[in-house]
C-alpha cells in the first residue's frame, strides 16, 4: 500500500495533465456533435424530402464507420488533400462529427415524443415551420433529450481515450507512456480507471436525478 501511495504521488501529476486533454476533448466534441446532431435533425423532420434523405444518408455513415477509423482519416489522410489539423483538433472533430448521429437520433425521437396535436394548433393559428419547431418543439424536445443526453455524455468522455490513437497525450495516452516506461501497471492501470470513474461519476449521479425528475413530470 506504502508503495502504491508513493508512485501514485509521482504518476498523479503527469496523468492530471491528461486528464486536461480529456476534458477538452469531451467538451470540443459535445459542442460540435450538438451542433451538428440538431443540423441533421431539423434537415430530417424538415418536411423535404431530399434534405430527409440526406440527413439519414449521412447518419448512417457517420454511425457505420468506426471511430477510430474517422479519426485515423481525419488526422492522417486530409493531410494528403492539402489539410493539416493538429491531433487535438482532429480529435474533437472526428469524435464531434461521430457522436453527431448518435445525437441526431436521440433528439429526433424527443421531437417525435412531442404530441402531433400541439404542432397542428400552432400551425393553425398561423406559425410557419421554423417557428413552430422554434416556439413549441424544440422546448420541450430538449427537455425530453436532457436524459439520453446525459449517457451520450459519459460515453464520449470514455471514448476520448480513443484519441490517444492520433497522439494526443490525454489521459489513456498519459498512463499508457507511463506504465510502458515504469512496469508499474498495477499502479498506473488503477490510477487511470479511478480518474475516468472520478470524471464520469458526477455524470452518471446527474442523469439519474434527470431521469427521475422527468419520470416525476410524466407521472403528474
């Protein structure tokens, strides 16, 4: 035990560096893959066939690839066609551009819980598409969303540790170099698996409290 204190005391430090990475990671990809997975949403429930077709066309690509080789295209092939991104960005970009159809998914079936009703009678008192989605749809899809949110959220901090394939010295990365360098994997293995548990706890605590908020509201 006196042992594992006293390499944990030297090993923390370099895998808190990490673990900067990894939030950085996470949070650059949950912003671009909202952003892009309401880009595929609104173009699927757009009512035009052809942007429909579209957005289910690129989802399912997106979600047919693996990531690991969507990173590895990103960071090593765009190189070859004139553009050069650094590990971190292409990290949060392959990684933003995955999750993107997993969140396309997750909000299209909050819209489809909204009542058919609700969207009739504001189109009936004049509201145009956008609005209608803006004023009465998206609200309360979100709420719906916040759920399912919440677990695509744990799952891309546990996937960041697929960056460290493109050399980003992120957490997994970090103790990788360390135990390749110690033998001490015990030690480092445990460290790592504590950090990510640390990080992903407070996650985990914050979708259950959503998910019995929204079962309370269902109910009433």
């Amino acid at each position: 035990m006196q042992a594992f204190l006293r390499d944990s005391a030297e090993f923390l430090p370099i895998l808190l560096q990490g673990v900067g990475l990894t939030v950085a990671v996470t949070l650059g990809a949950l912003v671009l893959s909202t952003m892009l997975g309401l880009v595929w949403v609104l173009l699927r429930v757009s009512g035009v066939p052809a942007l429909a077709a579209a957005s289910r066309w690129a989802i399912n690509v997106i979600r047919g690839i693996p990531i690991i080789v969507q990173l590895f295209y990103i960071y090593f092939v765009l190189p070859d066609f004139g553009l050069a991104l650094s590990a971190l960005a292409a990290a949060i970009i392959g990684l933003g551009i995955a999750y993107s159809a997993y969140q396309a998914e997750n909000f299209r079936a909050a819209i489809e819980a909204i009542e058919h009703g609700q969207i009739e009678a504001a189109q009936s008192i004049g509201m145009g598409w956008a609005l209608t989605m803006r004023r009465v749809v998206l609200p309360q899809a979100l709420r719906v969303a916040l759920p399912p949110y919440g677990n695509v959220m744990i799952m891309l901090l546990k996937d960041s540790s697929q960056a460290s394939t493109i050399t980003v010295a992120e957490l997994a990365l970090q103790g990788k170099l360390i135990a390749s360098s110690t033998f001490k994997n015990t030690t480092v293995y445990t460290l790592v698996a504590l950090l990510y548990l640390c990080m992903s706890l407070p996650l985990i605590l914050l979708v259950g409290r959503l998910e019995r908020r929204l079962g309370r509201r269902r109910a009433a």
